[in-house]
C-alpha cells in the first residue's frame, strides 16, 4: 500500500468506534426482526432530503416524498430532477461495490444526470468547496486528480482499520480531492453510507445525512479544521459522532414502539425462521432475550413460570443446535439470537 491518508487513532475515535458499534449492534437485532418497510421508505426520503438541503435544493420533505410518489410538485425544475436522480442512485446502491472506482463513477453518473455536462467523469478543471460564498477548500489540481483517486481506492481496499474509522476517513479524503466538477457533496455521503452499509445491512437505511444536515455549520467546521491541519483526524471524529447520534435515534424510534406490538413482530418472525424446530418455551426464550440481552437464567426462569434448570437446559439445548449463543463474561455478557443473520463485512 503506498499512500495511507493522514489521520491519528486517537482515545476519542477508539471510544466513539466502541459505542457506536455498541449500538449498531442494538439496532441489529430490531432491524432484522422488526422490518418496517414504511420506517425505511421514510427515512430514505429523509436521507435525500438532507443530503440535497445541504447542496441548497428548495424542496420541502413533503414536496420530496411527493416527487417520489410521482406527484407533480410546483418547484424548480432542476431542484426536482435533483430529487429524482438522488432517488435513483440511493435505490441502485444495492448493485454498488463500495471498493470499485467504476462503480463510484456510475454512481455520480446517476446523481447527477442531466444537472453537469459530463456525469460520471472526473472533472478537467479546478473546483473548491464552499460554505454559502465562503471557500473552505480549494479542491486538488485537475490533472493529479486521477491518480489520488486511484490511490484512494487502493488504500480503502487494503486498508486494515475499523470500517467506522475507513468510511469517515474516506468521506474527509474525497471532499479534499473533490473529484468531479459538482456533485462531490452528495456523492461523498452516498458513498459513505455505502461503505457502512457493506459493514453492516442497518446501514442501508440510516439517515446518517439527516445528522449531518442537523450539524451542517460543524460539518463544514470539521472539513475545513482538517483541511488546515492537512490531517482528516477532527473530520474522522466528527463523522462517528454523527453516526453514534444516528444510531441511538433509532434505536429511541424503536423505543417508542408499542411493546405489544414489538413483542408480536418478534414472535412472527421467529415461527417464521424457526418453525417445528423449537418448542414453544423455547421460542419464548428466544423471545425475552431479544428484547433484553441482559436477562440471567433466574430472571428467564421468573419470566416464564419454570424452574431455572429447565431454562438452563433449553438455553443449552439452543446453543448447542447454534440458534443463539452467549457473547462476553457471565456477569456482563449478553445473549446473541443467531436466527438474526448479519451478512455484513467484518
């Protein structure tokens, strides 16, 4: 690997890479066990909404999710198209490799169709990054721009450390070069939540934007802190505190849920995975550790009206046959149900 991009590890980033994963993993069991295509569709057009606020689209979050719906909305027209191709490319990020240089450029490709002469080529002039009329940052020289690209991608593909710490190092590394003529804000979120997606599925539909859209001044401060420093360390910390926020809205959205209701769509799901293949204390079992992680085999025990030796057996019965498994020391661990997969990359 020839180029690592300046940033320090620092106690700060350790600590907030711990609680974030922390939490990714909270949101990972409502995520798998409580899909709500509506709460994802909602934030997806929250996502978009902030994302283009931030590049000063016109269009209210109504006026966006009417745009998706195939309203005609009284706006500017390239405010719309904006929606529209932002729309798209969020939906086609399934079919993205994160650590593909080509697919970086379809992506652009889609964002920006229709709104730059050339979409999905790097630009051949000088571009900066501004704060309204401001400049923070003068982008790097056209003609190196190729090659610190590809540099770029080669450090994201070698590259050993956190994913949390590599997304938010990429995202600094790409506002600095700013490769295309416009759309590099837009593309660098999209991509930046791409790479958190490929880590962990949550992050398909977490509206990581909206929390920078909330901070935008602090977002700007970090950029251009980092661009002086010419170390993306503040712009790192910056972006996992961010996505920390994010993760703990969610997971106070699933909080708010009707506990009836948490606890029917949980039991749906785990007849659904599981069938014939548990008995019935069993998936009840599986049931209360989903909701709380934390439980001990006497308070499972008090739970369901059993003794507990028979809640020791069926939780061993349970691990042995690989269904869930235990995670961390007896007194401070807690219980992983492993009917939740997570295909993410580790």
């Amino acid at each position: 690997m020839s180029y690592t991009p300046p940033f320090q590890n620092t106690a700060r980033i350790v600590s907030l890479v711990s609680e974030a994963s922390e939490l990714v993993g909270q949101v990972t069991v409502f995520d798998g066990l409580n899909p709500n295509p509506t709460l994802r569709r909602e934030n997806q057009i929250r996502t978009i909404h902030s994302s283009l606020l931030i590049e000063n689209n016109t269009l209210t979050l109504d006026q966006v999710t009417a745009v998706l719906d195939g309203k005609h909305v009284l706006a500017p027209p390239k405010d719309v198209r904006e929606v529209q191709n932002a729309y798209e490319a969020y939906d086609a990020a399934a079919t993205f490799d994160p650590y593909s240089f080509d697919d970086l450029l379809r992506a652009h490709a889609l964002m920006m169709d229709g709104l730059v002469k050339h979409p999905g080529c790097l630009r051949n002039g000088d571009v900066g990054v501004y704060a309204g009329d401001v400049l923070i940052h003068a982008g790097s020289p056209a003609s190196i721009v190729p090659k610190l690209m590809q540099e770029l991608f080669e450090w994201l593909g070698s590259a050993e450390d956190h994913p949390l710490i590599k997304g938010s190092v990429f995202h600094y590394e790409f506002e600095f070069i700013h490769p295309f003529a416009d759309g590099n804000g837009r593309t660098g979120r999209l991509w930046h939540s791409l790479l958190l997606r490929s880590w962990r599925p949550v992050f398909a539909w977490l509206p990581i934007e909206t929390l920078i859209h909330r901070n935008q001044a602090a977002y700007y401060d970090a950029l251009m802190e980092a661009g002086k420093q010419a170390d993306g360390t503040v712009f790192v910390e910056f972006m996992l505190r961010a996505i920390r926020d994010a993760l703990r809205d969610v997971l106070q959205q699933q909080a708010n849920a009707p506990s009836e209701q948490i606890n029917e769509q949980i039991n749906e799901q785990i007849n659904e995975r599981l069938g014939d293949e548990c008995t019935t204390r069993q998936k009840r079992i599986l049931t209360a550790v989903m909701l709380d992680q934390s439980l001990t085999y006497d308070a499972l025990a008090v739970q369901l009206g059993v003794s507990s030796a028979t809640v020791r057996r069926d939780i061993a019965e349970l691990v042995r046959r690989g269904i869930m498994h235990r995670e961390g020391a007896r007194k401070n661990g807690r219980w992983v149900v492993d009917v939740v997969k997570d295909e993410g990359r580790s």
